[in-house]
C-alpha cells in the first residue's frame, strides 16, 4: 500500500522569505504522480504543483517548486517570496499510474505566513 | 467554466439516519471522486465514477455507496449513519478517470455533516 508523510504539521514563515515542505512517501510503483494541494481556510482545494515520476526535471510554477528525488521518496514543496494568501494547510498526495484517481494523501502541513 | 458545487454545504443528522450528498462536476468533466476528511483520518479516497461506472473504490464499508447520473452528476450516500461519519465530504472531478495522465482534479467546497 501507498503511504505518503508529512512529518511537519505546523510551520510558518516570514513574509517574503522562502519555506520548503517536506514530503516522504512509501511505494514499489515505478510509475506514478505527485502532487501539492493547498487548502486556505474554509475555502477549496487547489492543486499548486504536480510532478510526473517519469520526468526527471523538478516541476515549477511561479514561485511554487519542487524538489523530487525519486530514489528517496521525496517530494518537498519551496515557497519562494511566501504572501499572506499562501497561508494554508498544505496537502502532498500521491496517485499509481492507470488508477482511476485513487488518490492517497499526507496528513498536511500548516502553514502560517506572517507579516 | 462553473467549478465543483456540493449541495447542501452543511447537514446535521442523527445515527441511523441516512444521507444523500449531491455534486455537480465542472461542465465536460467525467470523472467525479470522493474523499472524506476527518482530523483523525485526514483525506480518504472513498470512490470514483467516470461514464456512470463505478472504477475505484476506497476502504469504506458498504453503507457508503454512491452513483453517478448520465450528465456526469453524482451522488453519495451514506446509510445507518454513525457518529464517526461526521467529517467533510469532498467531490472532486476531471477530465480523464484513468491515472494515465495524471489529470489534475478540480475539489468543491465540500458538505460538512455532522451526526448526533
């Protein structure tokens, strides 16, 4: 069975400075995705970033980017110039290929931006 | 585009009742999954319906079933309610079922039920 860990429930940042979220996940796939989900109080979740396993290239989007290392299992977030509105609970998740959106989640990382 | 609606977005039930959520998936979309959330549990996969067929299902007991309706529309059902199925239900829906592309799915709001 897949298992993906968040092994930091709570951080906060400075704004503007940078942050990076960690993401460890356990499986014997090859082929597979990785996600980050951002969840700002009571409103929906949104993806930020997605990384297919095949690509060896980190994914980037903005200020959002990945750090994959692929033979350690690990998935980090960085926050470059972290805004108030990045203040979320912050979700990595993980999907088999061909699997029909089984999506397994982390427990989520709190994250606080001050000003 | 419409995003993902829930209806209702609350609900207050009593155990042993049931319950019927509804999700209304962005338009053109197929696919519609389900997850509860609970601070226990954290996001669970429930299932996924894409063409009116059931493709995946989570690790849920059978009171939890679902269906999905020719215009792509889904409902969730919840029988023989239990205080632990007091949690966020949230629909979320994509373009592709299958993994294949890693199709990014779109969540709603959410219905937040609560059973006494």
């Amino acid at each position: 069975a897949q298992t993906v860990t968040q092994s930091q429930p709570e951080m906060s940042v400075q704004e503007a400075e940078t942050v990076t979220l960690s993401c460890t996940y356990d499986t014997s796939e090859s082929n597979y995705y990785l996600f980050w989900y951002k969840q700002p109080p009571s409103r929906q979740m949104i993806l930020v970033i997605r990384q297919e396993a095949y690509k060896q290239q980190n994914a980037t989007e903005n200020r959002f980017s990945v750090n994959f290392q692929k033979a350690a299992k690990s998935f980090s977030l960085k926050i470059s110039d972290s805004q108030l509105g990045d203040t979320a609970m912050y979700f990595c998740a993980f999907m088999k290929h061909n699997n029909n959106n089984d999506m397994r989640f982390g427990a989520g990382t709190r994250l606080t931006v001050k000003p | 585009k419409a995003g993902v609606t829930q209806t209702p977005r609350y609900l207050i039930k009593t155990r042993g009742q049931q319950v019927t959520l509804s999700c209304s998936p962005i338009s053109g979309h197929r696919s519609v999954s389900w997850y509860q959330q609970t601070p226990g549990q954290g996001l669970q996969f429930l299932f996924e319906y894409f063409s009116e067929t059931q493709r995946n299902k989570g690790n849920f007991p059978g009171r939890f079933s679902g269906r999905q309706f020719s215009n792509s529309r889904s409902e969730m059902n919840v029988s023989t309610l239990e205080l632990g199925d007091s949690a966020l239900y949230l629909c979320a829906s994509s373009l592709f079922s299958s993994g294949v592309y890693g199709s990014e799915q779109f969540f709603g709001p959410g219905t937040r039920l609560t059973v006494l």
